[in-house]
C-alpha cells in the first residue's frame, strides 16, 4: 500500500520510498521534511472532493502538505 491510498487517521511506518519516481528537488524536500524508511506518518486531510490534492500528512510532531503524486511513491505499512 502507498501513502496515497492509506486512509486517513491510519497511522503507518514508511517501508519504502521510491526516490527515483520523484524529481530531485522532490525528493530532497522530502527528505528535509523528514520522510524516510521507519519513520511514522499519519495521514490528515485530503484536499477537495475532485482533486483531492495536497493530502496534510502528519510526519512525526508536524504536519506537512504533499502531493498525491508524491505520496504515491512512498510505500507504508499500516500499524
């Protein structure tokens, strides 16, 4: 399962992200958000009804917006 598609209040543990699905200036800000392989994330809050985008993901004591897009490229295990 992807962040993307995790539902929300679930909170996860990272398993993979795939950096290379990701422009390098995605990943890097990423990265600096904290997102990383054992780091758990909840996810918050989608956007509208048709984009959805971005998704409020709570990464340890913040919450950070990214896109759909993004979070899909980032595999987790639900807890």
């Amino acid at each position: 399962m992807n962040l993307a598609e995790l539902p929300l209040s679930t909170e996860a543990t990272i398993e993979s992200i795939d950096w290379s699905a990701l422009s390098e200036r995605d990943a890097r800000r990423l990265r600096e958000l904290g997102f990383d392989e054992g780091v758990t994330v909840t996810p918050l809050h989608g956007g509208g009804f048709v984009a959805r985008d971005p998704l409020a993901v709570r990464v340890g004591r913040m919450t950070v917006a990214i896109r759909r897009a993004h979070a899909a490229a980032i595999g987790v295990e639900a807890a």
